[in-house]
C-alpha cells in the first residue's frame, strides 16, 4: 500500500524550505543517523552534504567517496529537468556538463548503490518515478504539492530499499 496525499503550498527554490515537504522529509530523518544529501543548496538536513555550487565538484563523484550501503538516508532533490540543469552549469560559466537524461540515471544507480537495505531514498522533481523497483526499491509514501499557477507540482517520494 501506498500512502497518497497532497497538500498546497507556495513554491520556494530551497524545496526543504516549503512546510509540507519538510514535514514529509524530517520524520526519515530523525530516525536515521547517517544521511547524505548530494545537491543540499542551502539546506542543511542532511549529515553529509554537497552542491556543485558550493564546492564545484560533480555528485556523481562525491557520492564515491562513500561505501556500499552506508546510508540510512538520501535525499535526491536535483534540478528537475534539463533545462533547469543547464541553467545551473550557465549560472556558473560551465556550459560543458552533460543534461541529458542518462546524467539522472546515473546519480540515482549511485543513490541506490549508497542506501544501505531497509534504508530510504527520498525523492523530489516532477516524476514519481523515484529510483524504482529495479534499483530495489518499493514506494512507500507520495506527496504531491500543487503550488498553484502555471507551476508544476512538486512530487515527493519515499522509497525503501529491500
Ligand atoms: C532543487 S535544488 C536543491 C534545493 C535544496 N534541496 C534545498 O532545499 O535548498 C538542486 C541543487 O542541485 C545542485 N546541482 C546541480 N547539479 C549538480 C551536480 N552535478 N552535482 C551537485 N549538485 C548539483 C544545484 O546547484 C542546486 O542547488
């Protein structure tokens, strides 16, 4: 069984920031101790954090640095399209970075790689796709978060990896 709810809220660029999906977030986090947050923007939920803009270096290589299922927790909240990633890499003079959709794919073989079994992975974006049944995981929970407008919805996921 999937628990399902929706609930409305105004946009925000830092999404941890937005009341209902923090609200769907902390519990996860609260009961875990090692938590990994790999594009964290301005948020600092998480254990162990990083973002290109900060620190320069790619996700894809950071998460590397950490074991086979080491984590209780990780929270995947990247730019959610294509577009918006390039805007980032412009944002910050590096045009040559990869946007296409093989780059979500490998972050999240490296997100699945990371979660320890019985851990989660929590997903934002305009998907409920998540990391999905063949990188192990079952959904365990949906938020959808309308914000009104012409904005798309934000789409959280709660995984458990099994
Ligand atoms: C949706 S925002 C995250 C917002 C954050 N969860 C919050 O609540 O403040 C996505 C972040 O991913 C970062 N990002 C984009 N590409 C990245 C990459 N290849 N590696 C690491 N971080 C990246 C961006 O700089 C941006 O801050």
């Amino acid at each position: 069984m999937i628990e399902f709810s929706r609930m409305w809220a105004m946009p925000n660029k830092n999404t941890f920031n937005i009341k209902p999906i923090r609200a769907f977030l902390l519990p996860y986090v609260r009961n875990a101790v090692e938590t990994c947050d790999p594009f964290c923007g301005d948020s600092t939920i998480g254990k162990y954090r990083n973002d290109i803009q900060k620190s320069g270096m790619d996700s894809l290589e950071w998460m590397k640095q950490f074991k086979d299922g080491s984590m209780d927790i990780v929270l995947f909240d990247a730019p959610y399209s294509p577009r918006q990633l390039k805007e980032c890499y412009n944002s910050m003079g590096q045009s040559l970075h990869d946007t296409k959709s093989s780059v979500w794919k490998n972050w999240k073989m490296e997100i699945a790689r990371l979660v320890r079994p019985g851990g989660y992975a929590l997903s934002f974006g305009w998907s409920s796709g998540g990391m999905g049944k063949q990188l192990g995981f079952d959904i365990e929970k949906i938020l959808l978060v309308p914000h009104g407008g012409n904005h798309h919805d934000t789409i959280c996921v709660a995984e458990k990896k099994n």
